[in-house]
C-alpha cells in the first residue's frame, strides 16, 4: 500500500474563504495539492496566476508537501502597502 499524507489548502477573499483537507501520495507537491482540493472549480478562481506557499513562507509549486502541511493561495495585494503608508503619514 502507498505511503500518504494529508495537507490542506487554503484560501481567503474578504467576503469568502475556502480550507479543504486532502489525501494525496507520499511525494506530491504544492500543485497536486491545488488540483485535488478542487478550489477552482469551487470558487471559480485560476490559481495559476496566484503564489503559493506553505503556513505562510512562499514556496514555489514544485515543493514536496509533508504531512500536516497547510499549502496557501495568496491572493495579489491590493495596494502597495509601503505607499498606503505613505498616504496616510501626509493626511492632516
């Protein structure tokens, strides 16, 4: 029997947010990972354009998952925050 682990996906929008444990063979990596959770399908969301990382350090979709593992979509940053700080450091 093959060896397997379990890892979560997950992914947050402000009004919606989406964590599935899934079972995968020993050796997967952060993309078989994305594939079996079925978030794109579920959200309706391409995950190729958005990093990926593992509980909060990106990593690139090639790495080998562990068990426990928790793989994160992240999403493109609204504003730069460095200028947002700025913006607010000028407000009277």
């Amino acid at each position: 029997m093959a060896e397997t682990i379990g890892v979560e996906v997950a992914y947050a929008e402000p009004a919606r947010q989406f964590l599935r444990r899934v079972t995968l063979d020993a050796g997967a990596t952060i993309a078989d990972a994305i594939a079996a959770s079925g978030v794109e399908a579920e959200l309706g969301i391409d995950t190729a354009s958005l990093a990926t990382g593992i509980w909060s350090k990106p990593r690139p979709r090639d790495t080998q998952l562990a068990e426990g593992d928790r793989v994160e979509l992240y999403r493109p940053l609204a504003a730069d925050p460095k200028e947002a700080r700025r913006r607010r450091a000028r407000q009277p």
